[in-house]
C-alpha cells in the first residue's frame, strides 16, 4: 500500500487507487501518516482532524473513521480487531507502511541522495570554478535530473491538505517546501550542465518570485539565461535580485550573484559538460500506481487534474476516441512529428469534456503529461484563469505588472506562457487541454493564438493542443481568430454529435440499472437527440421513478432544462435553498463561502449538500471544494431564483468575499448584480478588478472593468471628483498599454473637466498629459486639442515659477499640444526651459522622459543635429539607469535625426540595438516606428524583400494598436516600396483617395507624382486649383516639411515655375547635406539634388551643379544607390 500526503491525501494498491472515502477520514490518515509510523494518541489525533476543536463525543467518532479507513485500506482482511496497516498500539493508533511506501519520505531520501552529489558541482558552477574532480559525468548528470525530477513531481499540492494550518502540519509543511526549493537548485544546477537552458529558465523564473531571497536560484536563473544567449536579460535578473535583497534587507547581493554577473558580463558562462543521450532514471516511489506499459520514460506525475466522475462508460465515441488517441501516439513518437491541435466543438452536454478526460486518461497512461485549463462560466473569474491553471500544472505562474508596465508588457507576458508550454513539451510529451473556450476571457484566447502561431511546424516540441468549445453561438471575435488560427495549423476538426440508439440505450442501462429495451431506446435517443448530458438525466429520473410511465407521458420533458427541474423538485426544500445560493456563487464553490452565504454553519451545509452530491447534481471537487456536475444543472438551479432575492445573495456573496486574495472580480460582478442599492460598493470594487486585471496584463477585461466602475459612479451621489479622476486615469493607463491611444482624447477631456470641477493643479496637469505620455510621435493627428491646451497653460499660469518636476512636465506637454499651432519659436522655448528646468533637478528618470517629449515637441529639419545630441544623451542615461522602455524609445528617435542628417553608421546602430530591444519587450509602438524609419532605407539600397517583410509587420501591428499616424505611416511605407520599384502610378492612386488636409498636406505629393508620370498639363491644373495647399506647406515647418518641400522644388522644376522653385529653394537651403525625410517615415533622397533642380529653374547653373555633384557623392557615401542612380538620371535632365 502506498500512502501519498504531498497534496491531498491518495493512496494506491497494485490494483489502482484506493476511495478513502470523506474528508474527515483522509484527514485521519494524513495526521497518521504525518507521525510516520509513530502511535498517535487519540486527543492528538482528535486535534490534527477537526483542527484543534473536536466536537464532543469524538472518542467514538473518530473509532468510527478508524475503522472505515481499516476497511478501505484492507478491504479483504477476515480477521476481527486491528489490521496490519493501521493498528491499534498505546496510546492510539499507528500506520504500518515501508518508508518507501510514504511520498513524504521517499521524496526526502531522494533529494538528500541527490543533493549530496549535486551540491560541490552547484558549488563550482555558481562561483565559476572548474567541477571538482569525481563529478558525475554526463551519464551521472542524467540521472540526477532525472531522480530529483521524479521526486519534485511526487508533489501533487500543499502536504497535509485535509489537516489546514494546525502547528504540527504546518511545521512539516514548511521543512519540506524548503527541500522542495533545494531540490529545485539541484535540478536546475544539472540541468544547466545539460544544456537545458531554456527549461531552466522558465522554471527559475517562477521559483524567484515565488522564493525572492534564495540567491543561488537567482544564480542559477542568471547563468540558464547568459548561456541561452540571452545576457541582457540575465543582466536585468542580476539587477532585479540586487533590488530585491537592497529593499527586504538592506544587504547587498553574496558571493555567488557577484561571481555570476563577473561571468555574464565576461561571456564565460557555457557549461563544459556535454548533454549526453538520456539515461534510465533512478526510480523513486510513486504514491499512484506506474502505468503498465509507456512509450515515454517512466515518471512520477500527479493524478489527472479532473479524474472521471461518471459511473458509466463512454458509449458511441470509438471514432472520435480513436482519431485522438492516434495523435497521443504519434506525438509520442516525436520522430519527424509536428505539434498536433484539436478543434472539440459540439452543443452543451455532447461530450466534449468527457471525451477530452477520457483522452487524457489515455496519455496518462502512456507517460505523457496533462495540463489542463478549464475556462470557467462565472464572469467573476480571473483574467487568464484557464492558463492560471495550466501553469500551475506545470510548476510556474502567470507573469505579473513586476515585469513591466509598458504597452509591450502584455505581448511579453503572453509569450512567457507560450514559451513555459513549449519549454515543458521540449522536456517531454505534453497534452494541452483547453475546455470551454465559448466562455473564455480575450486575453486567453489570444495566448491561445500565439502559441500556435509561435510553434513551427518542424518543431523539437511534442505538444497536442485540444480546444473545446460550443459551436452555437457560432465564433465571434478573438474565438473565431482562434478557430481560423487553428485552421492554419490544420488542426483535427471533430463536431460532435449525438450518440447512436444502441450507445444511448447502454449509457442509459448503466446509469438507471434497468435496460430500456429496444423500443424505449429509441425513444431515448429521439427525445434526447442523443445528448449524453439529457440521457443521463433522464436515466437519473426514470431511476428515482418509471421508465415506462416516463416514456408514455402525453408531455413528456422535451429538454434538458425539464429534465433536471424535475428531479431538483425530488430533493428537500433546504438543499433546493442552498443549490440557489450556490449558483449565484458559481459553478465552482468553496465551502466556507457557502455557508457564509447560506449563513448556515459548515456542518449543516455539507449535511444539506449531501442529497445533491449522491443525486449527482453536484460533485466533490476537493476539500470543502464542489461543482456543480455541469453548466446546465447550474444555469437550471440559477434560473428559478427571482432576480430580487438573487441581487441579494449577490450582495452577501460580495460581502463574503471582499477582501480575500485574488477574488477582486468575482466581488466586482458580484457588487455589480446586486442592485442600485450597492452602487457605492460596486464602482470600487470594479476598479479594484481592473488592477487586478491590469497585473496580468488583462487589458480587455481591465477595459471593461472600468467601464462599469464609470457607469456605476454615474449612479454613485456619494462619489467624489478625485474618485472620478481615479478611475479616469486607471482608464488612460491601461488604453496606453492596449495600445489603443486614439481613445486617450476622450478621456483626456472628461478627467481635465474632473479636474477643474474639483481646482484640483495636480490632477489638471496629470489629464493634460495623459495623450502624450509615452508617445514617440506628435499627438493631435495633424491639429490642436484646444481643450487639453487650455488646461497646460492654465496649470503654467497657476504653478510657482519654481524648478520642480510638475512645471518640466507641463512645460513639455504643452510643447507637445500646440506642435500644429504654434511657432516653431514657441515650442522650443518651452522644450528647452524645461529641460533645463530637468537637468537642474538633477532626476536622471525625469531628465530622459523629458528629453524624449522634447524632441518631439521641437521635431524639424533644421534642428536635426540638436535633436540627435538630445537622443544620444538619453539613451545613454537610459542604459545607465536600466530603464528599457526609456533606451528604445530614445533609440527610435535618435535613428531618425541620423536619417535625416546622413549618418547612416549612427542611423544602422540605433536600428539594430533598438529594434532588438523593442522586440525583446514587445514595445510596438517603437517596433512600429522603427520599421517606418528602416523601410524607406532598405528601398534606397535596393533590398526589396526586407521592405516587404517590414510592411507586414507594420500591417499586423497596425491591427492590433491604434496609434495617431500609424495608418499614415503604413500609407507611407507603402508609398516609398512603390515609388522606388516604379509603382507611381499606383502611389498616386493611393494619395488621390486621401483627404489633402489630413495629418500631412497631400498636395506636394500629388503634384510631384503627376510630373513624374509626364501629365505636366494635368499637373499645371493641379498646381492651380491646390495652389493654396502648396503655399501653406512652404509656411509650415514640421517634421513633414522636408519632404514636402523637396517635392516642390521638383515639380517646379518639371513645370518650369521659377517663382515656386525660389519658394521651395529658399525652404530648402538651410538643410543642405541631409536627406529629404517626412518624420520616422517616407525619404526620397538627398536635400541638395532638390536644390539643384530649384536653382536650375530660377537660372542658377553654378548653384545647380554644385548641389547636383554634392547629391550624387552624398548618396554614394551613404551607400544608397537607388537613390544615387536617380541624381545621376535628375542630373542628365537638368544638363549639368
């Protein structure tokens, strides 16, 4: 008999595993199980299993369990009085079972025989010494990974689950969570001499936010990282820990983390040791019995995640069961193999669920590992709960806000599921089962997405995917991108349908224990269409009754819905009155909260439940834990309680829970479905949600959260204005970090109003610049927001004329908002004031921000120069300072002004380290603006295919963003791969759809396209009717001016216009030596072979070929020869 306490209590014979029947009675074996052998007096015991406070009489209670657990554990024992496993001895009672028959002592032994190995070599690996002679070599290596992995993986859940928080359990607990974390190192230490860099990673990165102040697992994690070729980030992790250690303790980082970053920043972290081929693992007593035969080597895994709770067999599904147990295989197999995905679809209780357990009791017994997300039906659940879940499987954790809180911290966390799921199919076979995916949250769907998209199709990892979800209501949204993504991957499609007459007829016969006959089977199956869920609850009712009295109703239950409002009828009116509270709570409940709820004690509602449990309306699902067996029985229960007497079991329920950890949405829906009554408890509550949200990166539900939390202030008569800007400005946060900056206006504009209403200087500044913060383009698409500018220069007015940070800011900002209405003059008086103002306060994170916003707000030609010193210093501070989003930032806007002034070295620098930072935390709107400046470049060189490759990922994050310029910019790149590969004609097509006075004057453009393509006459009609749009673009000068400009003094040139040409030259001038550029996009060519067309209308021929001969070297220098053979060919048609 093997006795498993590492999670809830288990325990398994050769045959399977044992029903050791309620809690009570498995709490009685694990307190047994905690003395190891030792007798155990009755008041200890007594103590250990009703924690601390037995009920009177417990003497003959607790003989009562004593004598049911004998029966369980010995079935066929004949002798009266004590076993032989649990024996009466003074002062109590004792258990008799081999140590290695105990998980809790099996784990410790193998952990301590491996540690006394892996220790020295840890050792060595940590301060970067050579392995001490007598190391295991890499067959040794093997074994001990695989040893330490099956004792890790005898852990099912917290030790002594049944026994709460007594002191004794609780001391035990804790001594063995700190072998399990030692265990751990040891494993991680191994395998980084394996070369297993990756999985170690990922699992490290749990094992530190779980365990912050364990310094070799920071080692370990820094060196896995460094030799997966990924120093920065071991360089981040090495800095993260000496923050942590500085905060909690005020210590600076030990030996070892010294001698690690000295190896990281000296690129001497490879691992020596080879990794050899696999090796036999030592075995280590599992608490479940080992499956008979298994294709992947053996390992201790914990029971399946939801085992099978029907006590009838799976009828009618041999095909559908058959085409998905010959995917297990071929995944197993590995060789020449792809990852495999399920599409599971089909209408409520069809079978999708127990077709996907039966599937994963079938991998189980081939070794593979299981990891299951169930997405729930109750909208108070956690954003990203079914990955919560899978992750958990797999021993890590969602990623949390820690991680960053930019607008690329979402993508980040996503692919740091992905890449825990990958990392743990590389390891070994896994199946991935999503179930319920109709009630799935946006961002876990998503995740769902990108792991297919991330996995390739020669892939190293041995991962089938199943997703179940109803078919009706057909997909919309992110589940339709989901099923089309799974399409691509040609995922198996299998729609279930109902079940055979004779399959019905046998499902029936085992759940009503009479056979039905053939007659009645058919009716079955014709009244029930074959649903499994609607058959089983009319065998159930046929059983508490009639089936032929049943089968001959004149109106008989034509759905499921009847069915099962009939047999809730059967049960007593207590336990219908306690299933109601239960379905406001959810389909899943704990015990306490019920009773709370119920305001019955614990007692008394397990008594009430019972009735359900053994009708099989409700199941155990842990300890004080339960579901209701299906989605239908609850929605059934929930709709027969009146919405009145509902809204106030929601308010109860809200009351219950409020407080309690990671419960914040479940009380928001909660406080929401109470009533207008509550309207005070529910807009917090609904703000609190979407922080909790907000911290795994949940912004569609975060979005949503808000917007109840607004419309529940609207109905709040209490709330504040402070309150409204709170909410407000979480509002604005998290649409940044959506990307979704074309809603920030909106907001801007309520929270300034917000602000003004409550003259509050603080919360006006932080509204005025809530559309600009953040941004690497100018905001205002092309105008002036008078609203937010009123509100910057009220705030100026209103601030003492003092250096602080409120006035740098505000002094930006306003920079920023009137860059389309204002004097070029005007705004770099108030940039460069303010940073002055920034350098004077001597704030290094003030300093960036502002140079960054700066350079924007002055953003022209002429200050190219200025600009890019401006870059270069912050990107130096940035890196300094670690701040990412900073340094990318700082790059994509230095890689322009090197652009625009021809340096290209500068220009290639900042592309490469930007755009290899932007993508390492996904911040797209740099990715974005980086690929607008690098199109126009590639095009200039000729290299056509990377334009191609730029534009489309330009196309897929303008899909998902909505950022001021971004189509524009799209529009532009477009525009340069045609012009450069001859496409006018098509560029001009593009433009002639686009309003002239949009974001940029479309004027210049059109003209110049006109007169490249020979239609002077029609550009002279141009020139007439859009004079006006032509002068206004020679009296502005923004970022777009350069080009604009150049694109006049072409058209001049083609149209012989000498006035125009002495307009645009005199524009011109002053930027000779650069490149014509439109912003971060479009560059058409040098300044100067612009100029030379302009001075050769207006008769100048030795200005003409000087500017000529200047162009042709310039691009010659810059290594663009697109852009070279165009001067030579604009040189031959000037004659110079």
């Amino acid at each position: 008999m093997r006795i498993g306490v590492l999670g809830t209590t288990v325990a398994a014979d050769d045959s399977g595993p044992v029903t050791l029947g309620g809690p009570k009675q498995r709490a009685l074996l694990a307190a047994l199980a905690l003395h190891r052998g030792r007798a155990v007096s009755v008041d200890t015991l007594a103590d250990l299993v009703w924690d601390g406070a037995p009920p009177p009489g417990v003497s003959g209670t607790l003989q009562g369990y004593v004598a049911g657990l004998r029966r369980a554990l010995e079935p066929g024992r004949t002798t009266r009085g004590g076993g032989t496993l649990l024996v009466t001895e003074q002062p109590g009672y004792a258990l008799r079972v081999s140590d290695s028959d105990l998980d809790t002592v099996a784990f410790e032994t193998a952990v301590a025989s491996a540690h006394a190995l892996v220790a020295p070599v840890a050792d060595a690996l940590c301060h970067g010494r050579p392995l001490p002679s007598g190391s295991p070599d890499a067959g040794g290596l093997n074994e001990l990974y695989a040893s330490l992995e099956q004792a890790l993986a005898l852990w099912r859940g917290v030790p002594f689950a049944e026994l709460g928080e007594v002191a004794a359990a609780a001391g035990e607990r804790a001594r063995l969570e700190e072998l399990r974390v030692l265990a751990s190192e040891d494993r991680a230490a191994v395998g980084i001499l394996l070369g297993l860099h990756a999985t170690v990673a990922a699992e490290l990165d749990a094992l530190t936010r779980a365990h912050p102040l364990r310094e070799r697992a920071w080692a370990l994690r820094a060196l896995a990282l460094a030799a997966s070729g990924r120093q920065a980030d071991a360089l981040a992790v090495l800095r993260e820990v000496r923050d942590v250690l500085d905060e909690e303790l005020g210590l600076e980082p030990g030996p070892e983390l010294r001698a690690v970053q000295t190896a990281v920043l000296r690129q001497e972290t490879s691992a020596a040791v080879p990794a050899p081929a696999p090796a036999t693992p030592a075995p280590v007593p599992a608490p479940v019995p080992a499956p008979a035969a298994a294709t992947v080597e053996a390992e201790a895994q914990a029971p399946l995640p939801f085992p099978s709770l029907w006590p009838w067999s799976l009828a009618g599904r041999d095909e559908e069961l058959a085409a998905l147990t010959a995917l297990v295989d071929r995944v197993v197999a590995g060789a020449g193999s792809s990852p495999a995905f399920v599409a599971l679809t089909g209408e409520p209780g069809i079978g999708k669920s127990r077709l996907s357990i039966e599937l994963a009791q079938y991998a189980d017994s081939l070794g593979v590992s299981i990891a299951w997300g169930r997405c729930s039906q109750d909208d108070g659940a956690p954003a990203l709960w079914p990955w919560a879940t899978v992750l958990e499987r797999l021993g890590s954790a969602l990623p949390s806000a820690a991680d960053g809180d930019d607008e690329g911290a979402a993508f980040r966390a996503w692919e740091s599921v992905v890449q825990t799921v990958l990392a743990a199919a590389e390891k070994r076979p896994l199946l991935l089962v999503l179930d319920d995916l109709h009630w799935a949250d946006t961002s876990s769907l998503r995740v769902l997405r990108l792991l297919t998209e991330a996995v390739a199709q020669e892939s190293p990892v041995r991962l089938l995917v199943v997703a179940t979800w109803r078919e009706h209501p057909v997909p919309t949204g992110a589940l339709a991108e989901v099923a089309e993504a799974l399409a691509r991957k040609h995922a198996l499609r299998l729609q279930l349908r109902g079940i055979s007459a004779e399959a019905a007829a046998q499902v029936f016969a085992q759940v009503a224990e009479t056979d039905p006959g053939d007659t009645d089977a058919d009716t079955l199956r014709q009244r029930t269409e074959g649903n499994p869920f609607f058959l089983v609850e009319y065998a159930r009712l046929a059983k508490d009754g009639d089936l032929a009295a049943l089968v001959a109703e004149g109106r008989p239950p034509a759905a499921v819905h009847e069915v099962l409002t009939r047999r809730l009828a059967h049960l007593d009116e207590g336990t219908q009155d306690l299933l109601q509270t239960a379905s406001v709570l959810g389909r899943i409940f704990d015990l306490g909260t019920l009773a709370e709820v119920a305001r019955v004690d614990d007692d008394a509602a397990l008594d009430l439940l019972d009735p359900a449990i053994e009708a099989g309306l409700v199941a155990e699902d842990g300890i004080d834990r339960f579901r209701f067996n299906h989605a239908l029985v609850r929605d059934t229960v929930l709709s027969g309680l009146p919405q009145s007497r509902r809204a106030r079991v929601h308010a109860r329920a809200a009351e219950a829970l409020t407080g309690r950890a990671h419960r914040e949405t479940e009380v928001a829906r909660h406080w929401l479905s109470a009533g207008p009554r509550y309207v005070a408890q529910a807009w917090p509550a609904a703000q609190a949600a979407a922080r909790s949200a907000t911290a795994v990166f949940a912004y569609v539900e975060a979005l949503e959260m808000l917007e109840h939390a607004l419309n529940a202030q609207d109905e709040d008569a209490a709330s504040t204005p402070a309150d409204r800007f709170g909410v407000l400005n979480d509002l604005a946060d998290v649409l940044r970090r959506a990307g979704r900056w074309m809603e920030l206006r909106e907001v801007a504009h309520e929270a300034i109003e917000v602000a003004e209403d409550a003259d509050d200087i603080d919360l006006l500044i932080r509204a005025g610049a809530m559309t600009s913060t953040g941004a690497l383009w100018t905001p205002g698409g092309g105008g002036v927001d008078d609203v937010i500018v009123a509100a910057l220069r009220s705030a100026l007015d209103r601030l003492p004329a003092d250096d602080e940070a409120r006035r740098c800011r505000v002094m930006v900002s306003l920079a920023g908002e009137i860059y389309y209405g204002a004097s070029p003059q005007e705004r770099e008086a108030l940039a460069e004031e303010a940073v002055a103002m920034a350098r004077r306060l001597g704030d290094p994170g003030l300093l960036v921000n502002i140079l960054i916003r700066a350079v924007i707000a002055i953003w022209r030609g002429a200050n190219a120069r200025e600009r890019l010193d401006m870059m270069t210093e912050a990107a130096q501070i940035a890196r300094e300072r670690g701040d990412a989003v900073g340094l990318v930032s700082a790059l994509a806007l230095r890689a322009e002004a090197a652009g625009e002034l021809g340096e290209v070295a500068i220009l290639d620098e900042c592309l490469v380290e930007g755009r290899a930072e932007a993508d390492r935390i996904r911040h797209v709107y740099a990715q974005l603006v980086l690929d607008s400046i690098e199109v126009s470049w590639l095009a200039l060189r000729g290299d056509f295919d990377g334009v191609a490759k730029r534009i489309g990922e330009m196309g897929e994050i303008g899909q998902v963003v909505t950022i001021p310029g971004a189509q524009e910019s799209i529009a532009g790149a477009l525009m340069m791969q045609a012009l450069w590969q001859g496409g006018e004609a098509d560029v001009l097509a593009a433009l002639e759809t686009m309003p002239v006075d949009g974001l940029v004057n479309t004027a210049p453009p059109v003209l110049v396209i006109l007169c490249r393509l020979g239609r002077l006459d029609d550009a002279r009609a141009y020139l007439s009717s859009h004079r006006e749009h032509l002068d206004r673009a020679l009296g502005v000068d923004t970022w777009y001016s350069p080009m604009a400009w150049s694109m006049i003094a072409e058209a001049a040139s083609h149209l012989s216009d000498p006035d125009l040409a002495a307009a645009a030259y005199e524009r011109l001038v002053g930027l000779t030596g650069q490149f014509a550029c439109a912003g971060t996009g479009s560059a058409i060519g040098p300044v100067d072979m612009f100029l030379a067309m302009a001075a050769h209308t207006a008769g100048q021929d030795d200005l003409t070929a000087r500017h000529a001969d200047q162009a042709v070297s310039q691009c010659e220098a810059w290594a663009v020869p697109l852009a070279r053979d165009w001067c030579v060919r604009e040189r031959e048609r000037l004659g110079v």
